[in-house]
C-alpha cells in the first residue's frame, strides 16, 4: 500500500503528527498546499491531518474535492486541538466533518497538541483575544475546566503533543 500523510498545520502540532505518523509507517509526508493534483494520483491511501478551528478540521474541505475523482482511494483523519482527548470530542467531530456516507468507511483520530498565540494569523488572533475576553467576564467559579485551562495557557506557548498518542492511528492503518 502506497500511503501520504497530508496535512494542513496552522501553528505546528498538526504538522508534528503528521511526520510522526509518516516516520511509522514509512510514509510521505506533505503539506496539502503544496501537493500538486499529479502527487496524489502516486498514493492509494492517505492520512490526512488538520488542526481544529472552532469544530472544523482545516483544510479537511480541500483535501476531499482534491481525492475525489480519485478511483479506489482510501484515506483516514486525524484533528489536533489544544482540548484535552474527552470521550465526547471525537463523536462531535465526526458529525461535524463526515459526511454520512464518510462516517461508514473514515475513522477519525483525535490528538492534542497545544496553543501557541503568536503563531495565530492575525484573524485568529482576533478571535482569541474576544474569547479571552469573554471567558474572564464570567465569574470564575462558573468557568469550565476546559476555560479556566485556556485562561492558564493563553500568555505562553504550551505543547501538550506526545509521540505515543499516535500509536492508535498507526496500529490502525497497519491492519488494513
């Protein structure tokens, strides 16, 4: 089997991952911007990675309309966001970003990784800083645990990403 992990990286965790996975499976690693329409017709399965923004996978879109005319091509997904792996995380991306039809035949991976302010375009930014904001008008005893860590977190790069968590995906692509 021929795989490519391609991915689409915003602050650097997804793109970790992704050369994580590529290094375990002896695979190709790319940036989805710079795969060229010829590149993939190389490959019969990918490992497609995206970072979270808001409950959609980046790039996710753009790395379906690319493969489908593609016959026979499987592929998988991995999200990274700076939430912790929860139970519910992974079943609300899927409904999320899966079709119905997808969803029988694509197995999603969550990873955490990590938030890093500075590396956010300057949209991101924006929205960040309203989120912030509107995280500290609330009173503290009504916060989240997954607010009050975002509170923690915002003023410096944290990485939460960790080698092993990739073990689930690996084990996966190497049973088919």
């Amino acid at each position: 089997m021929r795989i490519a992990v391609v991915y689409t990286s915003t602050t650097g965790f997804t793109q970790k991952y992704a050369m994580w996975i590529a290094e375990a499976l002896e695979a190709e690693c790319y940036k989805l911007k710079d795969m060229k329409n010829d590149d993939f017709e190389k490959y019969d399965f990918f490992v497609y990675g995206g970072s979270l923004h808001a409950i959609g996978i980046n790039g996710l879109k753009e790395f379906k309309e690319r493969i489908k005319e593609l016959k026979n091509t499987k592929w998988t997904v991995f999200a990274v966001g700076a939430t912790p792996v929860k139970d519910d995380v992974v079943p609300l991306l899927i409904k999320e970003n899966l079709t119905l039809e997808e969803r029988e035949n694509i197995k999603l991976f969550y990873f955490r990784g990590g938030f890093d302010y500075d590396a956010l375009k300057i949209k991101d930014k924006i929205m960040m800083k309203l989120l912030k904001l509107k995280i500290k008008m609330k009173p503290e005893k009504d916060r989240t645990p997954d607010e009050k860590g975002m509170i923690n977190v915002y003023d410096q790069r944290t990485d939460f990403s960790q080698k092993k968590s990739i073990d689930g995906i690996v084990a996966y692509i190497r049973s088919l």
